[in-house]
C-alpha cells in the first residue's frame, strides 16, 4: 500500500523568485550608463580625448551581452538554489554555468564588436588574442555571475520570507475564526439549556404558558439561524432576535418584567457581532431584582457618538454587587468575540452603582448589509408546530 507523502503545516513551499524583467531591463541599462560614465571620465582625467564613441561602444556591448546571457543564471538558480546550504550540492554546477557564461559574454562582445565598430566608423575593432582574452574575461565574468546568483537568492529569500507572513497571518486568521465559533457553540447551548430548564419547570403548572415559550424558542431559534456563518449583522437584525427573546421571557414573567428599548434609528444600520445582545440581556434578567416574586426592570439603549457605536444594557440588582462578580460565561464570551473582531476598538465594560447593574459596550460605528431572507420563510416558527 503506497502512502501519500505530507507536507507539515508550518513548512513554505520553496518557489522559484519571481522576475520582473522591467526592472531587471533597467538595472542593466542603469549599470551599462554608471560603467560608460566611469571609463569616460576616467579617459578625461588622464587628458584622452576622442573616446566617446569607443567607450560607449565597448560598455553598450558588454552590458548588452550580460543581459543577453543573464537567463543562464537565471535558470540555473531556479533549478539548483545555493540558499539555506544548498550550494554544498549544486556548487560544481554553478561553477560549470559559470564558465559557459564566461566563455559565451566573451564570443558575443567579440562578434558584436567587429561588426559594430566598422558600421560607426571605428574601423576594424582589435580585441586582442582570443585564447588570452577567455581567461582575462573570465574573472570580471565571475564577479557578474556571482551578482546575478546572490540577487536571485536574495529574492527567492525574500519571497520565502513573505509567503511564510502570509501564511502566518492566513493561520492567525483561521485561529480567530475557530475561537469565534467556539464561543458561538459555548453561547447558544448555554442559552438552551437555561430556557429548557425555564420551559420543564413550566410543562406541569403552566402548560399554554409552556407551549408558548416553545414558540417563541423556535422563532428565536430561526432568527439566530437566519444570520448563518455571519459574525456581523446590522443592529436592526439583532433587535428582532432579542425582541423574540423577550417575548420568549415574557411568557415566564408576564408583567413582573418591563423591558424599555431606546434605539436612535440612526445606529439601526450599524453591525454589531450576531448574537450579542441576546446573553447580555438574559444576564439582565437572571440577576434582576426580586424577578421570581417582585417587579424588574431592563433598559436597552443604543446611541453613536462619531465614530463609535455604544449599546447601553441596565437593570435593577439586590444588594452589593461589582462589576467583576457578574461577569459569566455570557458576558465573558461575548466580551473575548469582541476582542477577537475588533482588538482594541471594542470592550465590553460591567459596573454596579446605587442598585443598577450597567453593561456598557462599545463598538466600531460600521454599517453591514442585511441578510437574506427566504422568500418562503415563515413569518413564526410557532405556525409550523
């Protein structure tokens, strides 16, 4: 049985560096100009006059055939890299493209100058004893080939260097996602196991009260899956969903519970993470005042204030309490989404003063589509029961 082989997770795949050959064409016209102006002004210096023409004739036709001949390094780089200690296994096969290199610049300066000097009227070009001329060449050639490998290992370096940050950035991305899900999953069977405890207690004294928080659990349960794999929806989305939570807890509570919703129809548009309003107010409505015999009291409000969009969730409380004692699995998980969508634009911020209780977050003010809805999607979960 033959067995794939796996490539680890962390490991970059190696890829040839990409060449822009705009800029490799400006690089050799660049050099082919610093080298004439060296020679040139170095013929002045010494008071020779008249070199104009030979120097740029001799610079134009050496560059000319680097560039020409560039591909040999090139292609060899690509197929034996010298990085990370590869060139202990492809030194020999350099060392062999360099003298092909060298030996071809040297033919083609030699072939390119005796046809071009006459034609400008230099005359026949004298480049000297081709057997001597090879090897005094060969080590200028050395220097250019070695150029053109360590900028090609460099790139490859660098390209190596910034696919791995993109894979890093990739897998950050992937961890923030799978946290978010995590405490999506940690969110709702939270909630459901408090309104099935909520709803058993009821089955036996109260079963028209039961039967109707089963139908307000349903449309809720439909709203929350209308948002999907959406971390954001706008606030006016949210606001369906909590109200269909609300009427879930007034069918418990009837008119022991008065809830007040100040909304500015400005901030209706703005996203805010699905989900989040729901586990602050069940928070509201565990801890509020005497709720099990007495009269309770929620105030939701929402505002924006430049770039920033607040939502505001108070309620009454017994006895002394502090911000730290009531932060549990919902707000502490609602808290962490926020930190993981909006790092430091966000918080979330608990206080108790004079018998309230004040949650208080604070958003990017953000405007997110809607989502979309089904044509046939029932207008309440309970007609299908």
């Amino acid at each position: 049985m033959s067995h794939a082989k796996v490539q680890p997770a962390d490991v970059t795949p190696d890829r040839p560096p990409r060449i822009r050959w705009s800029v490799v064409a400006a690089l050799f016209a660049l050099a082919t100009v610093l080298r004439f102006l060296y020679f040139y002004l170095d013929d002045l210096t010494r008071a020779m006059h008249d070199t104009f023409v030979r120097r740029a004739l001799e610079e134009g036709t050496g560059n000319f055939a680097s560039a020409l001949l560039f591909p040999i390094a090139l292609l060899l780089e690509r197929r034996y890299p010298v990085d990370e200690g590869r060139w202990r296994r492809t030194w020999a096969i350099h060392l062999g493209g360099f003298v092909l290199y060298s030996v071809a610049h040297t033919t083609v300066i030699a072939l390119t100058r005796a046809v071009l000097a006459p034609a400008i009227g230099l005359g026949p070009y004298d480049y000297g004893i081709m057997s001597v001329r090879y090897f005094m060449e060969a080590a200028q050639d050395f220097v250019s080939y070695a150029v053109f490998l360590g900028l090609l290992t460099l790139v490859r370096v660098q390209q190596r260097l910034r696919d791995r940050e993109l894979r890093t950035a990739q897998l950050e991305r992937d961890a923030a996602t799978a946290r978010l899900q995590a405490l999506g999953l940690r969110l709702q069977p939270h909630f459901l196991f408090n309104a099935l405890n909520t709803i058993s207690s009821a089955v036996y004294d109260d079963p028209a009260g039961a039967d109707e928080m089963v139908g307000h659990l349903g449309d809720l349960l439909r709203r929350s899956l209308r948002a999907g794999d959406r971390t954001e929806v706008p606030l006016a989305e949210e606001l369906e969903t909590l109200n269909a939570y609300l009427a879930f807890v007034r069918a418990r509570f009837g008119d022991r519970l008065h809830c007040r919703v100040t909304i500015d129809d400005a901030v209706l548009a703005l996203g805010v993470p699905a989900l989040s309003l729901q586990p602050l107010v069940e928070n509201a409505v565990r801890h509020g005042a005497s709720l099990e015999f007495g009269h309770s009291e929620i105030v939701i409000a929402a505002s924006r204030t430049g770039d920033e969009l607040r939502i505001v969730v108070e309620n009454d409380v017994d006895g002394e309490t502090t911000g730290a004692d009531r932060i549990g699995t919902g707000l502490g998980a609602t808290r962490d989404r926020l930190r993981l969508l909006y790092g430091a634009a966000a918080d979330l911020t608990a206080a108790a003063d004079h018998g309230r209780f004040r949650v208080t977050l604070r958003l990017p003010a953000r405007v997110v589509p809607p989502s979309v809805i089904a044509a046939d999607e029932p207008e309440r979960a309970r007609a299908h029961r």
